[in-house]
C-alpha cells in the first residue's frame, strides 16, 4: 500500500476565496463554446495560481510546473491557430 502526502504536494498560494472567486466570475461564459468552458476555466485557475504564488520553493514543486507547462502549451497553441499562412 502507497501512502500519498497531498498537502507536501499542495501549492500554497496568497490568493484569497473572494478573490478567486472574482477572478473566475471575470471569465465571460456566454461568448465560449459549451465545449470548451472546462478549459478556459481550467486556464484562469493557473493564471491565478501563477500571479499569487510567490515564493520560488512552491514554484518548484511538480505540481506547479506541470500546470505551468500545460498553460505554455495550451498559449501556444491557442496562437499557432490564429496564424493565417
């Protein structure tokens, strides 16, 4: 049996529940496909967690650079679309 220690993996960050809360009702909902709601809100959960967390020991964590490399490769993506050859 593997005992998993989730708060050594949790990303402490100094965003308050309001302002994480203001930050996801900023998200226009109306104007995003059904399908990709899940991923924008999803984006702006990372967004949030990169401009709150500050110290460079949490930036170091697994966690926080896997989300980090999934926020870099969804921006990519999203421009590489918007390219027009």
């Amino acid at each position: 049996m593997t005992v998993k220690n989730t708060q050594r993996d949790r990303i402490n960050s100094n965003c308050t529940p309001e302002e994480l809360g203001r930050a996801i009702a900023g998200i226009d909902l109306a104007s995003i496909p059904p399908e990709k709601r899940k991923q924008a809100i999803t984006e702006r959960l990372v967004e949030v967690m990169l401009a709150t967390t500050d110290s460079t020991e949490e930036r170091r964590k697994p966690n926080f650079q896997l989300a980090l490399d999934t926020y870099g490769q969804l921006r990519r993506r999203r421009a590489r679309s918007q390219i027009i050859i």
